[in-house]
C-alpha cells in the first residue's frame, strides 16, 4: 500500500504542474526552516529537492501563523540542472494582505508570466530568475546556487514584477557560527531587490539555506534552519552590522550639499507656529541650529556668511512620522527625501533599531532623528513580538530593559490586559517615560487612557461623530490631553477598493522600486466598491475633524505604508478632514514635538532651536498637495539634496 501511495502522489503532481510523469527521483535533499517574526517563531517552512534526470524539482511549504491569522504559500520550481528556472508556480499568501497567485513557464528566451490574474508572453534577458517576494526562502536559495553557477552575474532580472525588477547579489564572505561545541562553516549573501532594500542569507557548504533575515509586512522576518535556531539573535546581529555598512556607503555617496553656517535668503517662511508666512524671509543657520529668522528687513546677515537664494521657495519645519517602524536602513534617506527629519518608531527589532539609532546620532549614517517606543504585548501564541508582561514584575523588567537603552516611550499591544496597562504606566511613568500604543482587546480607548496610556496609535473610537456616546470619549481623551496618531492614510491604503489605482489618492505610488509596487498592487479590501471605502474613510476623518475640534492633540503617523508619501497622504487627510493647511503642517511638526516634550528644540523655525527644515519649491498653506514638493530637506544644518536621497534607494524622485 505505502508503494501505491507514493504512484498517487507522484501522478496527481504530475497532473497539477502539467508536466510529464518522470523517473524516479534522485534521493531528495530536505530543508526546515523555523519562520520568525520581529523575532518570535511563528511557523515553517519546508522544502524539498529532488534531482529528476537532468532537472531539480523544488516545493515548499510556507506556513506561519501571526497574531491568529493563518498565512500559507505553496510554491514549486522546476529548474535544469544549472538551476536555470523552467517552471514556477506560487500560490497563497505571503503576508496578512499580500496574497501571491503567480505561474511562470519559461521556453527558451520567452516567458509566459501568469500574476494577479494577468497573463503576458515576455522576453527573459539570458541572466534572469523566478522569485515573487521573499517567500519561499528556498526560492531565493536556488537563485544563490543559480547566481554562482552562471558566473555571479551583477544583475538579476527577475520574473513575476515589473520591468527594471533587478536584483542585486554579493558575497561578503565566509564565516563560522557556533551552535554549541560546534562550528558551522556558512557563506554569506546580501541580495537587493527581491524585496524593496536588502536582505543577508546564508548558504551552507552543501549550498542549502541556514539563514536568512528579512522583512515582511515592513517588519523584521527570519527563517532559521532548525538545527542552527540557538544562532537566531547571532544571525539577527550580522545582518544588522551589514545593514549599516549599507546605509553608511549611501551616506558616503550622499554627502550634504551645505554644512556649517550659512544664510537661505529670499523664501516664503512658514515657520509653523500659527503666525503668518513670512514673505521674502531668511533664515541663518549656524552650526546645526537656527541663528536667525525674519522678514529680510530686519534680520541682519553676518559678514561673511554664505547665502543661498530661495526664491519662489517656501521653508518649513523639518516633518515628522508618529507611527512607524524603519526595519530597514533604506528608511533613512526615504524619509530625509520627504522632508521627515524626525520619526517615532513604533516597535521594531530591538538589536536592529538600537544600533541604527547609535550611529545617525554619531553621524556615521544620515537619516532622520529617531524616537523609539519598545514594543510590550502579553503572552501567548498570538502575541507579537518577544517582550511580554503577564506580571507586574515582568513589565517592570521590560519597561526597564527599554529605559537603560535609551527609549523614550512604551508602546503596549493588544494582549496586554487591563491591570497590566496600569503597571507598565506606573513603572513607566516612573521612570520618565511616557506610554502609547494599541488599546488592548477588552478595553475602550477612554478605559486605556485612564489606566495611564499617555497616547494612543490608531483610531480606536467606533461609532460616529457628533453622538453621544463618541461626545463622551472625546471629553475624557480631551480632559486627560491623551495624543492620537490616527494614521488614517494606513486605514485608506489598505481600506481602499482593491483593484482601483492607488495612484488616484497617492501619486507616491508611481515613483516606489518594483518589489514595493508589487507589494502594493495587492493591498486594498475585496468586495467593496470605491463609493463605500470612501464613506468609511470619512467616518473616520470626522472624528479625526472632531478630536481636533476639542483640543485633543493629533500628530501625524503613517504605520510605514507607503514609504515617505503616506506622511504627505496623512497631512493631506487632515485637511480633507476639515484642518487648515496650518493646523494639518502643525501636526506633522510643533504638536508631534510637543507631545514628546521636544517643543522646546524642533517643530518650529525659531531662533535657537534644531536647524530641522525643509525647502520646498511651491507653498503648501495654498495647496496642501505641495507639501510633495521636497527639494532640500535640513537636518541639524546639513543640506540634502531630495531627489539624491529617493534614488540612492531606487525611488524615483
Ligand atoms: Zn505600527
């Protein structure tokens, strides 16, 4: 029976890769990779590899559950023996909204690329392969083997995606990693371009995948083969020393245009803290600080200094993210390239977005100043990230964990319960420290935020506004001065139509790489039309409209999307909400400021304060929209130059 079994099997393969029947395999090589995310593992992938005739045969499993969704891929790639693919087939999702349903069928230099329910007969380049995101590692694995088989060509096109999807491979080198008494011998890879930014992989001597650390959903993921798990944080630790190797060589070849002391003279300054543009303004900076700033009449140049004319410009303070996450370095000039000088990341991988922080405040690296909340949530299976607090005495060895690293906040998630809220505030608040997140299940915002949370991300008010019932939340937010990052251009991007153009509300869209696009071309809700996801999205601006209308404090936050243009979409919202265009620029600068208690150095253009600034070539308070048009972006006095900054990460500017 077992025989007959295996016949089954064999043939009903046959039938769904519409290939032949073939001989009997060579004995076929295994994986397991235990799946991790931000560090927690959360599933496997498996895979085999089996040698048929003058072919491998690839399938995998790709499985993982995350905070209580199920996300599972199937993929098969069938190869020559050079690892030159012939047929690939992926099926499922990758991440909670990016659901992958790709066929490639290549013979000889043509292609037929099945994707998205699209079908095209392409051209494939002599050097080219089939991988669809970063699932299935053993996908990317085979690329590797094919890469150095084919004489480790600079560039990979690669199939399903767009033109121009290149990816990019390197060795850096061999190393030993120790799992207990033993040491494995591993090669390591940097590839860029299978996602937006790169990854570190490690092959075995025998070829096969130990490792590979990378993002998914804009947040840290890791496959770790089972018997190398113990080397998890070790892996986690080499990618993140090749990481800032990166950013510091885009740093290197993105020198400021102007540092010191200079004069930018001639401009509109809106210098954000409610009073009128100031028309043909200067502004002089003087070792990363504003010196000065007024009418031009009345502000005097020191001899000497250098001017920079800024006609037909306008001026205003440096912008700031509330809500993300920079998993990558790619970040860091994204968000100077959009004039965001100042972000609040939101959870993160801890060895990763310490080490980042350490060296853009040394000036190793350029990127915007990074603010961090350490990520709390209670335990279980479905619980996100690694740091938990069932207990007050665990909450207080996390809440210090993050202090002595030097994080400003605490951001608590949904599994923490309602005592615990008041304990990690208590300690927190001990401590110096202020306290955001979710509201946890079982909890309202208003209850959240008496139980301590000085701020709360997303928003948690349900019902509409004007009611009683949302009236009274409002009064307690209001009474307790709680801030809201109500990242309303996430709720748009994923709440929209799907399969209606993003680009009709983000024109960001159409300057982000191919492995972004691809992502993105997939995000949005099924089975509603545009008319209705517009309708739930101004039920939110309502009272996003209304919170501010009370003198709740709202701040600007994104959760990532798309990179850099979901924090002018967020401003953008505010006004469409009912803000001026002041009160929506306010809350991407002096109110985020204020709510970290930094007012007293950023988010405004005043003497004294962070030469944290941004020159833009056409006036946003006329048009919101121009709040797109970055052309310098000022941290602490260094002049970038914005479309420098997009493409040293393959955006277009
Ligand atoms: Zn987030």
């Amino acid at each position: 029976m077992p025989t007959m079994r295996v016949a089954f099997v064999v043939a009903l393969s046959a039938v769904l890769f519409g290939i032949a029947p073939q001989t009997p395999s060579a004995p076929a090589e295994h994986g397991t990779l235990r799946l991790h995310y931000v560090q927690k593992p959360i599933g496997y992938e498996r895979y085999d590899l089996a040698r048929d005739g003058d072919a491998f045969q690839m399938s995998s499993d790709f499985d993982f559950t995350d905070r209580g969704g199920n996300v599972h891929l199937n993929a098969t790639l069938r190869t020559k023996a050079d690892y030159t693919p012939v047929h690939f087939t992926a099926k499922g999702k990758s991440y909670r909204f990016v659901n992958v349903d790709s066929d490639v069928i290549v013979d000889g230099t043509s292609a037929t690329v099945r994707a998205d329910g699209a079908e095209a007969k392409i051209t494939v380049p002599a050097i080219f392969y089939t991988v669809d995101g970063y699932a299935p590692f053993s996908a990317q694995m085979l690329m590797l083997r094919y890469w150095k088989q084919h004489g480790e060509p600079r560039v990979i096109r690669t199939v399903p995606g767009s033109p121009g999807n290149d990816v990019y491979v390197e060795s850096r080198g061999r190393e030993a990693i120790r799992i207990g008494t033993k040491a494995v011998r591993l090669e390591r890879f940097v590839i860029d371009g299978v996602v937006w930014g790169r990854e570190t992989l490690w092959l075995d001597e025998d070829g096969s995948l130990a490792a590979a650390i990378t993002r998914a959903g804009g947040l840290g993921f890791e496959a770790v083969r089972e018997d190398l798990e113990s080397a998890l944080v070790a892996f986690v630790q080499r990618a993140t020393i090749d990481r800032l190797g990166d950013l510091e060589t885009i740093t290197a070849r993105t020198p400021p245009l102007k540092i010191g002391t200079y004069a930018m003279v001639g401009g509109t300054i809106v210098d954000g803290t409610g009073r009128p543009a100031i028309a043909d303004g200067v502004v002089v900076v003087r070792d990363g600080k504003i010196a000065d700033v007024g009418p031009r009449a009345s502000v005097t140049i020191p001899e000497g200094v250098v001017t920079v004319p800024i006609d037909g410009k306008t001026v205003i303070p440096g912008l700031w993210d509330m809500h993300t996450h920079v998993t990558q370095v790619e970040w860091a000039p994204v968000y100077l390239g959009a004039g965001v000088t100042t972000v609040r990341d939101m959870g993160n991988e801890f060895e990763f977005i310490t080490a980042l922080r350490k060296d853009i405040n040394a000036g190793r690296a350029l990127g915007p100043r990074l603010l961090l909340a350490g990520l709390i949530d209670g335990p279980g299976p479905n619980a996100f990230g690694v740091y938990y607090a069932a207990t007050p005495d665990e909450a207080k060895q996390v809440v210090g964990k993050y202090h002595d690293a030097g994080f400003e906040q605490i951001k608590i998630y949904s599994l923490i319960t309602p005592p615990m809220v008041e304990a990690i505030a208590a300690e927190a608040h001990r401590l110096g420290m202020t306290v955001t997140g979710h509201v946890p299940n079982g909890m309202t915002i208003d209850q959240a935020a008496i139980a301590g949370m000085d701020q709360v991300a997303h928003l948690a008010i349900r019902g509409e506004a004007g009611s009683d019932e949302v009236n009274r939340i409002i009064g307690v937010l209001k009474d307790r001065r709680t801030v809201i990052d109500p990242t309303q251009s996430w709720n748009e991007l994923l709440g929209h139509a799907a399969g209606a153009p993003i680009a009709a509300f983000q024109p960001g869209v159409t300057k982000i790489p191919p492995p972004l696009n691809r992502l993105f071309s997939n995000a949005g809700t099924a089975g509603i039309d545009a008319a209705t996801a517009r309708t739930r999205l101004e039920r939110g601006l309502r009272i996003v409209k209304a919170l501010h209308d009370a003198g709740v404090p709202v701040v600007v936050g994104t959760d990532e999307g798309i990179p850099g243009h979901s924090v002018h979409r967020e401003i953008e919202l505010y006004v469409e909400a009912g803000f001026t265009p002041m009160e929506a620029l306010q809350a991407a600068t002096i109110a985020s400021a204020r709510a970290m208690k930094l007012d007293g150095e950023l988010g405004t253009i005043e003497k004294g304060k962070r030469a944290d600034l941004v020159v833009l070539n056409a006036n946003p308070l006329e048009k919101i929209q121009n709040i797109r048009t970055v052309r310098w972006t000022i941290k602490d006095g260094k002049v970038y130059d914005a479309p420098t900054l997009w493409r040293s990460v393959r955006f277009q500017p």
